[in-house]
C-alpha cells in the first residue's frame, strides 16, 4: 500500500508538526499535574531542622496533619479529635508508619497526645514532618 496524494505522486515524509503540538500539550499537562501532586498537601508552616532528610516510606502510611488552630487531619480529611482514637484503632496489629506533620506554632500538648492516641492503638512508627534548614 502506498500513500498517493492528488498529484499521482507518492507521498515521501509524514509531517511532523501536529505530533509535536501533541507531545508538547502531554509535556506541558504532566508538568502541571506533578506540581499538584507535590503541593497537593494541607498548607502548613512546619517546623525547621537542620537534620531533616528525605524518608522513602516503603510500608503503609498514614498521615495526620495539625493545622495552627488546632484542626486534625487524617490522610487530608477533616476529622473530629474525639473520633481519631476510633480512626487509629483500625490500623491496630498492622505495620503502618504514621507521618505527624504539625504546624510549628502548635502547642507541643497537642502533638504528644496524637502520639499518645497512637501508641493506645498499638502504632509504634511514627515519623514527624519537619522543613529542612537554609
């Protein structure tokens, strides 16, 4: 089979130009996509340590973030602080990392007693969310 335009001539090259307009619109979708995954996260202020580093969590997590005024998170979901020991308890007697992640203003209370709720529901791991230093 050949390819023939109008003429009878035999068309000898594929014009490029629309795949290129394509590749570019996926380039320019994933890009923007990619910033919403890494900024996606609850806005907070966390706090700074000049030993923070980059942690590869390869077993499962779950995330409870603080905000400044005191309202929970669990995995990016509004919750209730009297239902979070509820919450803790299904994750009892399997292997999860639980992220704090707390605004640096909070008052430390507030942090000891999620790992406090943490610990009542047999969740050992745990990792606090920190900003590296400049």
């Amino acid at each position: 089979m050949r390819l023939i335009d109008e003429d009878d001539k035999e068309i000898s090259e594929i014009n490029m130009t629309p795949f290129v307009d394509i590749i570019l619109v996926v380039l320019i979708i994933f890009m923007a996509t990619a910033t919403f995954i890494v900024e996606g996260k609850i806005p907070l202020n966390l706090p700074k340590a000049e030993t923070g580093e980059p942690k590869e969590i390869k077993t499962k997590r779950v995330e409870i973030t603080i905000l400044k005024d005191g309202e929970i998170f669990f995995n990016e979901k509004k919750i209730n602080p009297d239902k979070l020991q509820e919450k803790l308890n299904e994750f009892k007697g399997k292997d999860i990392v639980v992220v704090l992640r707390a605004d640096k203003n909070i008052e430390f209370q507030k942090v000891v007693s999620i790992i406090d709720s943490c610990r009542k529901a047999g969740l050992e791991k745990y990792l606090i969310e920190t900003r590296r230093m400049d």
